[in-house]
C-alpha cells in the first residue's frame, strides 16, 4: 500500500494524537485545510498543499505559508458549492493519492462531520482508501466484503450504517452479535456497538455501501 496522506481540517486535533501520525515516516504527504492551518503553525509543520476559503483563520498566517514558505495554495470565496474537506480530498485524489487520513473532521459541529462522513463516497468511488480519525473513532466506506482482525483493530468496538440505501444480505461473523443475511435498512439500529468474539470478523453483503465505525471509550 502506498504511504498515506494526512488531511488537517479544523475540528478536533487532539495532540497526543495527531502529532504521531503527522510525524510517521508513513505519512507522506500533508494537506492543511483552513483553521487546521493553526495547529500546523503552532507545531512548526510545513503542509505540501493549503485548501480552504480562510473565513476561520488569519490572513497573516496563509500570507506566511505562501509568501515565506512557498506552500502551494488553493483558496476559495466562502461562497462554495463544496465543503474545504471536500476540496481537499477532491484535491488528493486529482493527485492520485490512495491512503487518505482525515484529522479534524470531528469535532462540536455535527453537521461538518456528516458531510466528511457523505464524503467519503468520493474516494470510495475513485478507488483510494479514506478514512476519518480522531482519538476515539475511525470511520470508514466499504462496498465490497472486509475482514477486521483483532490484533489490529482500532478498536474493541465496530458499528455499521448503511449510506443513501438498504444493505443487502449483510452477515457478520466471528463477532459476539453474528448476523446471517440480513437486511439492514437506514432506521436500522441493530448493528451499533458489536465486539470481537473471535481474532476475526468478516463483513459481507451482496449489495449497499456501509459506514464502518470502529471505536474505543
């Protein structure tokens, strides 16, 4: 797998966090996305890209990434027709990058995150593996059956939801609440907060697209 791009947005960047990622010889590319700017200056990491309409961070601080450090920058009017993570990862895969890491797109504002959660639909569709993260979740698009092993789980904890339409046939195996082709529509709440039963669980189903939540408290 190719290494990973980190995309900084402006929800919550929790250090003990972030900063790993940021630092891993696995990240490989870094996109700074309009208020998440300010957790990049602050920990003196330069972005290879800055996206954003810049209505949540100073005009000071994009004049400083352009002007003293030559970063390359998209900006856009405020007045948009897609969200700054958006453009973002529209911008990573226009660069063919297939391991996309969002940082920041949680946060107070539930409404920002549903949107970074719909978008995941764009890279899923153009092939690249993208996921949202913060110190609790990571969220995730699948189409296609997954196996999770225990061993590298994020988590102890999975959900699934289903996006835009029913999942059908959905089975789950090897888990303490197994499922055997069932069909889960949007009101569904039976698959939240399952666990592992056994090193491995499989997910599959024959048609839909499911929100992969794996979580820890």
């Amino acid at each position: 797998m190719s290494k990973r791009t980190v995309i900084v947005s402006g929800g919550m960047l929790e250090e003990d966090f972030v900063l790993p990622i940021l630092k891993s010889e696995e990240t490989e590319f870094v996109i700074g996305v309009d208020k998440g700017l300010e957790f990049l200056y602050k920990h003196e990491i330069k972005p290879d890209y800055i996206v954003g309409d810049f209505d949540s961070v100073s005009r000071e601080l994009v004049d400083y990434y352009r002007e003293e450090l030559n970063v390359p920058i998209r900006e856009f009017n405020p007045v948009k027709d897609a969200s700054d993570t958006e453009i973002a990862l529209r911008l990573c895969l226009g660069l063919n990058r297939k391991s996309i890491w969002i940082l920041g797109g949680t946060g107070n504002r539930i409404d920002h995150l549903w949107a970074n959660v719909q978008c995941l639909q764009i890279a899923l569709d153009a092939g690249a593996d993208a996921r949202i993260m913060d110190s609790h979740n990571q969220i995730r698009l699948i189409d296609k059956d997954i196996t999770l092993k225990k061993s590298e789980a994020f988590g102890p904890y999975f959900s699934l939801f289903p996006l835009e339409m029913p999942v059908d046939e959905l089975t789950i195996r090897g888990a303490k609440y197994p499922l055997k082709n069932h069909f889960l529509k949007p009101n569904d709440s039976l698959c939240v907060s399952n666990e592992f039963a056994e090193d491995e669980v499989t997910i599959s189903f024959v048609y839909g697209k499911v929100i992969l939540m794996e979580t820890r408290d």
